[in-house]
C-alpha cells in the first residue's frame, strides 16, 4: 500500500507524500510525450488535482485515472462527472487488477478468435519513495502497455538510464532495460510543483520492447539472477553467487561465458549477465 511514515503526517507533510504539479507549460510536454493519444487508451496514475488530467480527458479517447486518496478521488469524480470518456478509480495501483481493467471481457470473444490487448499509455507523477515498486508492477503486466511516460525523483531517472560500469547501474537499471528503451526527457525544478519537493524531478519516457526473448532467458529465474547478482554492490558478482552456486560450477560458468570473475555486476551488460545466466542454467547449486 502506498503510505506515507506515520513520522511525515505528523511534521504536517502532505498526505502521502503528494507533491501536486502545477506548471502548465510542464503538463503540456509531459501530455505532448505520449504521442497521439486521439485514438489510444490512457492510465494515469495519481492524477491529484487533476492538472493532467483535464489536458487528458481532452485528447485521449479513453482515459482511467487511479487515485488512492478518497478525498481526492471523489473531488476527480464530480470535476468529470460530464466527460463520458473519463473513468475516477479510487485505488492502489499496485493493487489494480489490469487484466480486468484490460483484459478481454465475458461475452467479447469468439472461439478461434485471438484476442490482443489494447496497448495502452501510462503517465503519472510517481510517489518518489514507491516509484520502483509501481514500474516493476507495470513490467509485470507488460503486455496492456505501450508507452510510459513519467515523473520521478531526478536521481532515479539516472539510475533508470544508467548504463553498464556507471555507479549508479544497478538493479533498477538492468530491470528497466530489460523490459523497455528508455529516455530521459526533461528535468522539473522544485518550483513546478506544490507544495515544492525538496529534489529536482524528472520526466522519463519507456518504450515497451522486452529483450527476453533476443536473451533467451526465461523471465522469473533471470530476474531472480539479477537480484541475486546485485544483492550487495560492494561484493564481486562471483561472491554474490556463491549464495546459490558451488565455487567449481562458478568457475566453469564465468569462462564459458567469457567473464571475470572479479567483475561486480554492474561492470556487465545484460547481454554478458545472460550469458552467464545461461551457462549456469542447469548447473549444480550450493547445497
């Protein structure tokens, strides 16, 4: 659930960590970056006041928006209570069920039809302290999404786009790049937001494109791997292994694959993570 630490509420910080944007010229290029949305389906998520919403409901043929504060929630509700387009869901995103949201309804398929999910558009000014929760929940559900635009603390839209032998490469950046080409677009200033954060934002733009398939890696286990493989930064890759896998196997693997041994793991692309992924496949593991 998306809380704020009971310590916030009281130094009278806005419910939930809630920083509203309020700069119109900001709202119109984060709207601008999803595309032509005349035709498309919109998720927003935590639409607050309603500052991109309103452009939204405007261009978008379809639009949901996801708010978990009831007051808010229900002040969204009567503001577009004439906009037939405009859906006010009161809830949790990572608790929304998108296959009902956008799954395929009882009733709307026939036999021998294939059905394919409407790709929809994400955007949304993300809670900085539960962003990285909420994306690995939209790479979980993948399949409904095509293009994700989104405001986020400066600092994780660096660790979005690191790359491999960058400090800041780490688990969040293989993640993300493995499910998406991601872009940096635009920093936001403190000011462009009430009441103003206390860190520079940014927005980030991720096209859907997953690598699993050019990786050959099944989805569950690698991404096990990669969290094995970053679970302390300051060890080698190989003593982050040996958690799961006897020292002679590793060895054998890190050659096959062509890998230093010493590397950490940040030192390697995905392609070179998924190689030795994929020569440990089907190896001995520690007992």
């Amino acid at each position: 659930m998306i809380k704020i630490a009971a310590s916030e509420k009281r130094h009278g910080r806005p419910k939930l960590g809630q920083h509203f944007l309020v700069d119109s010229a900001a709202t119109a290029r984060i709207v601008e970056a999803l595309g032509d949305i005349s035709e498309s389906t919109v998720l927003e998520i935590g639409p607050g006041r309603g500052a991109l919403t309103s452009m939204l409901a405007k261009r978008s043929r379809r639009l949901i928006a996801i708010e978990i504060d009831r007051v808010l929630a229900a002040q969204l509700r009567m503001s577009f209570s004439q906009e037939p387009n405009v859906e006010i869901i009161e809830g949790d995103i990572l608790a929304i069920d998108f296959q009902t949201l956008f799954g395929p309804k009882p009733g709307s398929t026939r036999p021998g039809i294939n059905h394919q999910p409407e790709p929809v558009r994400v955007v949304g000014n993300l809670p900085y302290f539960i962003t990285s929760d909420i994306l690995l929940r939209l790479f979980e559900f993948r399949q409904y999404f095509e293009t994700i635009v989104l405001m986020v603390q400066r600092e994780v839209a660096e660790r979005l786009a690191a790359g491999p032998g960058r400090s800041d490469y780490g688990l969040l950046s293989a993640t993300a790049q493995l499910y998406a080409h991601l872009e940096e677009l635009f920093t936001l200033p403190p000011a462009a937001f009430s009441p103003p954060p206390k860190v520079e934002s940014a927005v980030v733009r991720l096209r859907m494109a997953p690598k699993l398939d050019s990786l050959r890696v099944p989805e569950a286990d690698f991404i096990k791997f990669l969290k094995l493989s970053f679970g302390q930064k300051r060890k080698t890759l190989s003593n982050n292994l040996k958690a799961q896998y006897e020292p002679r196997v590793l060895r054998a693997a890190f050659e096959k694959a062509g890998v230093k041994p010493t590397v950490r793991a940040e030192a390697l692309n995905l392609e070179k993570t998924a190689a030795l992924f994929r020569a440990l496949s089907g190896a001995g593991t520690a007992s």
